[in-house]
C-alpha cells in the first residue's frame, strides 16, 4: 500500500472511530429522533453516509476496471433522492447496509494498486472530509440527546 492511500485509510478509520463511538452510545429510539439536522435523525444520517460509500465503493471499482468516466455529480439531488428511498427504512436495515457499504469501499481502496488523484479525492470526500462536515453537529446532538 502506499504512503498517500494508507495516510487517507488512517484518517478514514480516525473519523469512523469516532463516528461508531457516538452512533453506538445511542439507544434505537435516540437514533431515530429527529433533530440532527432539520428534518434528520441520526438513522438518516447513517443512511446519507452509507449512500456516499456505496457510491464511491461503486466509483473505485471502475477506477479499478478502467471503466471510471468523471461525470458532474447533481450532489444535492442524490442526497435528496437517498434521503426519500432510506427515510422509511427499519434501523437494523440502514445500520446493516451502512457497514455493508463501508466493508466493500475498503475492499475496492484496498484492491486499487495505485490510488490516483481521482480514487484519493473519492476516497477522502466520502470519508474524512465527509466526518468533518458531520461530526461538529453529531457530537452537539448526541449532547443533547443525552442530556
């Protein structure tokens, strides 16, 4: 593995520590009251997360292939459509497809021989610098939930 993508997996497993660390310290009910972020619980914040995985877990595997073919992303139009197909969504389901997502983005990171400045940007904008648009607003609500 090289410097560049261990560097970002380090990083990545720092913000999904913590993000595990506080999603895990909630009770189911906790998870599912709304109040993160507008209209958003923490389950669907889960579910946004996951969404950005599989999405990049989809987006590497090209890359991996050579099938990859950079595209303008309508960004907040898929966060709105994956809101809309997750919202109705039992817990254990998201909780399940946000690890299953996680565990296959690591497996294509891992797969790719050398990470190119395409596969680092995808990889660090669906992890690291996604906990950090995140994580300032998740450890307010679970003071709050808490309290």
């Amino acid at each position: 593995m090289t410097d560049a993508k261990r560097e970002l997996l380090e990083r990545d497993d720092l913000g999904w520590t913590e993000l595990r660390s506080l999603i895990d310290g909630l009770t189911p009910a906790q998870l599912e009251e709304r109040g993160y972020q507008e209209d958003w619980s923490v389950k669907d914040l889960m579910a946004h997360i996951g969404s950005w995985y599989a999405e990049a877990g989809i987006m590497l595997e090209r890359m991996r292939m050579g099938t990859y073919v950079r595209e303008r992303l309508d960004v907040d139009g898929l966060n709105s459509r994956w809101f809309e197909t997750w919202r109705d969504k039992d817990l254990p389901t998201v909780k399940t497809e946000l690890m299953a997502a996680r565990a296959r983005m690591l497996e294509e990171w891992d797969r790719l021989a050398d990470a190119d400045e395409e596969a680092r940007r995808w990889f660090y904008e669906s992890t690291a610098e996604h906990y950090d648009d995140h994580m300032p607003r998740l450890r307010e609500w679970v003071a709050e939930l808490r309290d």
